[in-house]
C-alpha cells in the first residue's frame, strides 16, 4: 500500500524510499496488520531495526531484536519519569541516612550485619528506580535534559559505592576479586523486590549467617568504604594497603611509618592516607 523507507546504518542519510518489504513469511509475528507483520518479520530476517508508524491507530512501534516497543506520549513518560524520581529522591535520602550510620559504626568498630545489609538494599534499590528511569530518557531524547540532570545528581556515585560495600563485606580468601564482586552483585541484582527486603537473601550472598540472630552480629570491614572516602587514593592503592593490614580496624590503628613502608605507598601517600582517616575519625 505505500512502501518503506531504508536508512543509513548511521541514520543520516535515505538510501531508497518507497521500497516493497517482502520477508520471508516463515518468520513468526504477533502481528495482524499487514504494516506491522510485515515490519516484526523484516526486522527478524534482517537483525536490524524496523519502524512501524500507524496513522490511524496515532501509534509508532519499534520492532528489535525479537521484541515490539510501542512509543508513547511524551507528556504520559514525563509525568511517569517525574513521578519515579520523586520515588528516587526519596530513596537517596534514606540511602544517605544509613550510609551515614555505617561509616560511623565502621570508624568506631561496632558495626553489624543489619548495618551492611540495610545500605546494600537501599544502594539496590536507587539502582533499579534508576534503571526504570533509563528507558524513558532514551526514549525522550533531547527532551529528557533536566531528567538526565537530575538523574545523574540522584545516582551520585551509587554504582562504585556498590562495588566497594561487596569489597568490604563479602566472605572470600583474601581481597575479593572483581569476578567475585561481580558475582554477588549480579546475585542481588537478580533478587525480586520482596525477596530483596529480606535481609537474610543478602547476607546469604555476602557469605554471612542468614539467620535473624545473626543479623545484630559484629562484622569487620576491610576499609574500601572508608579508605574511597579519602580523595585521590585509587583502588590499587587501595588493595596494597587492605592486603597488608586486612581489616579496617588494624589500618585505623597503623602509624604512619607502617602505613609508608607498605609496598608502592611512600612517605607522601603515607602522611595523605593518615590525615585523611583522622579527619573521617574527628
């Protein structure tokens, strides 16, 4: 009825217009509109993307990689994109809140297992409202700038703070290696929401008790948390450090000759590493 119009792979330039699809009729589609089926199937015999636009139905679908996305109003995912990140602040303030208290139970050596478990779930959970908001952004384009401003504030640093939570926390032989960090992460990420707010599912992966008593057990960190905490000290120099005192206990007790002699550390890191852990003590 009218024909297709074929882009450039960069999308800057029409390399034919008005051209008759005829894919194969083996490939299955949900489809029932002649555009549309024609549209799924052209877009799994080729592996390209396919756009459908529907005058009459005021509806334009995109078909890649096996699946259908039909765009909506710009104005309904702003307000939905509005609405998840007042969802987000609200969980930023929280992750805050017990962040704050576990660098201050980590610096004075009472930390527990509901201390480490609490700002892991809320780290997760910034972390997937943030996910659901990528989509939107994408979708909006250059209408998306103050989302994607605001977006990027809310995260903060939430990805690498999640990295270095695991790095402290997690049950291994030695420093955690990024495989093994990845993995856990990749464990609580694959958490439903209600499993998630079970704070034994998350010591089960950090290699913790996953009993109720336990959780208001003492547990040691290894001083990522704080040590990123310090500015300028990179994760190699990081691992140096944790791979001769291993906890944060002996680091915060460690002068500052111990910590210079430690290998690829020197006097002027030394002094660094040392103000800077008593200006997070007070």
């Amino acid at each position: 009825m009218d024909g297709a119009v074929i882009l450039s792979s960069d999308g800057d330039r029409i390399k034919r217009a008005n051209v008759q699809l005829i894919p194969s009729p083996t490939w299955p589609t949900q489809e029932s509109g002649t555009r549309h089926r024609t549209a799924e199937r052209t877009a799994l015999h080729t592996g390209v993307p396919v756009i459908a636009v529907s005058e009459s139905q005021n509806t334009i679908t995109l078909y890649v990689e096996g699946r259908a996305h039909v765009l909506e109003q710009p104005s309904a995912i702003l307000a939905r994109s509005n609405q998840a990140l007042g969802t987000m602040e609200r969980y930023r303030n929280r992750l805050d809140q017990v962040n704050q208290r576990l660098h201050l139970a980590e610096l004075h050596h009472y930390t527990s297992v509901i201390d480490v478990v609490s700002v892991i779930q809320r780290e997760e959970m910034l972390r997937r409202v943030g996910e659901s908001i990528d989509g939107d952004v994408l979708e909006l384009g250059k209408d998306a700038k103050q989302i994607r401003i605001q977006l990027s504030e809310l995260r903060g640093d939430n990805d690498r703070e999640r990295q270095f939570i695991i790095s402290d926390y997690l049950v291994t032989d030695g420093i955690p290696t990024p495989e093994e960090v990845a993995a856990a992460l990749a464990a609580i990420s694959d958490l439903d929401d209600k499993s998630l707010m079970k704070a034994a599912n998350i010591a089960r992966i950090l290699g913790l008790p996953p009993t109720d008593e336990a959780l208001d057990e003492p547990v040691i960190p290894r001083g990522y948390r704080t040590l990123s905490r310090i500015p300028r000290v990179q994760k190699f120099l990081m691992d140096k450090l944790i791979g001769t005192f291993v906890q944060l206990d002996a680091l915060l007790a460690a002068s500052q000759e111990e910590i210079s002699a430690v290998d690829g550390v020197g006097s002027l890191w030394a002094r660094h590493i040392t103000d800077g852990l008593a200006r997070l003590r007070g």
